[in-house]
C-alpha cells in the first residue's frame, strides 16, 4: 500500500511567502515530471518527514495535490546544516510502469581482516546508481568487507544483483579498498621532515637587524 502526503499549492507572487510558509511548520517544494506541469508546493515538514521515513530513499508516495493523486519519488531534498530542518524538496511524478534510475546507498558490513593488521579502510563509492522500476528499487546494498586485506579492494561485481534492478556502473569500478599504513606514516615523516627543515633555517636579515638595533641601545 502506497504511502500518501497530501500537499498544498503554494502561491509564488508574494515575496513573504516563505516567511509565511515556517511559520507554520511548512517548507518549500516543487512537482514536476510525468503528466504535470511544474507546480509550486507548501509541505507539512512533520507530515512529510513520517512518510519520507516510511518509504525510504527511492521509495513512491503517492502525493496528493488539489484532489489528484500523482506517484513521485524525492529528486532532490535540501537541509538546513545548523538545524537539521528540511528547507526544500523536488518531487519528481514517475511513471509506475516505465523504469527509471536512482542513487542507491551502499553500505560496508564487517571488519576486514587488513585493518585488524593496522591497514586504513578507503571508501571510494556511497552510492552506486540503479535501474529499476520506481517499485523495485533496493533500499540500499550491502557488501562485507571482513575477507579484505591489505592491498585488496572491493568492486562493483561484489554487490548483491537482482532481476528486478540493473547497477548502472562498469564491474571492476572499486567501492573500498584497504590501504597499507605505512603510506600514512609516510606523508607524516614528511611533513615532520619539512617542519624540521623550517625549525633549521635561518633568520630573516630583517629579524637580524632588529636584534642588532636593539644591542646598540
């Protein structure tokens, strides 16, 4: 059963608007996509934030607008950085039938055996993007990192597949790899070296002078 949010038109003449809008607890939002016009929106933070909970990510509500219902996925979601508040949100209609593509986080399961022997986990990919029909997107893809050493990497190929879902990225693209320490230590002696090496050098002919005007004095 779809997830409903029921929306209001948002009028875009009056500069205040938005003012207006947060007042009540309502951030701005657009709708556009298949069989609508681009349409200015005022949404229920509270009510928006349940159901964006509900469906997850790339997950369909069906978004109620003026009595007409239209099944949209979040496009694009803008949050206040200091205030953890949503600030906007794109709506995109989709067309349930027709497949579609979307970024689908990947989450690393496990600790790999590389950086139990001291190796540093580098992450190269967050998310990886999907094909799918807007019902049969996975939430997310998990991959265990636990059989890698140091030097061995974790690719695309690795990745759970489904028929429902096609990943749209070359198989030996890498998600995470785990690294040697000794290319951290490295660059820290370097740049102990070259902190060293500013310790060492000699002062200034105008700090030399200084000191020299002073012991006349």
């Amino acid at each position: 059963m779809a997830t409903n949010l029921t929306v209001e038109k948002r009028n875009t003449d009056k500069r205040s608007i938005l003012t207006e809008l947060r007042s009540k607890g309502h951030f701005p939002a657009n709708l556009y996509g298949y069989g609508t016009k681009a349409v200015a929106l005022s949404v229920d933070e509270p009510e928006f934030i349940k159901a964006y909970r509900e469906v997850g990510k790339n997950g369909v509500l069906k978004l109620k607008v003026d009595g007409k219902d239209y099944s949209v996925m979040v496009q694009d979601m803008q949050v206040h950085p200091l205030k953890n508040s949503v600030t906007h949100v794109d709506f995109l209609a989709i067309d349930l039938n027709k497949e579609t593509e979307a970024e689908v986080p990947v989450v690393l399961t496990g600790e790999s055996v590389g950086v139990k022997e001291g190796g540093v986990l580098q992450r190269v990919l967050a998310t990886v993007n999907v094909k799918a029909l807007p019902a049969d997107f996975p939430e997310q893809l998990e991959a265990s990192v636990e059989e890698l050493n140091i030097g061995d990497s974790l690719s695309v190929k690795d990745l759970p597949t489904g028929k429902k879902y096609e990943i749209l990225h070359e198989e030996d693209e890498v998600i995470a790899s785990v690294t040697p320490p000794k290319l951290q230590d490295e660059e820290t002696d370097e740049e102990t070296e070259e902190a060293d090496a500013e310790g060492d050098a000699p002062e200034s002919s105008e700090s030399v002078a200084d000191d020299s005007q002073e012991e006349e004095k």
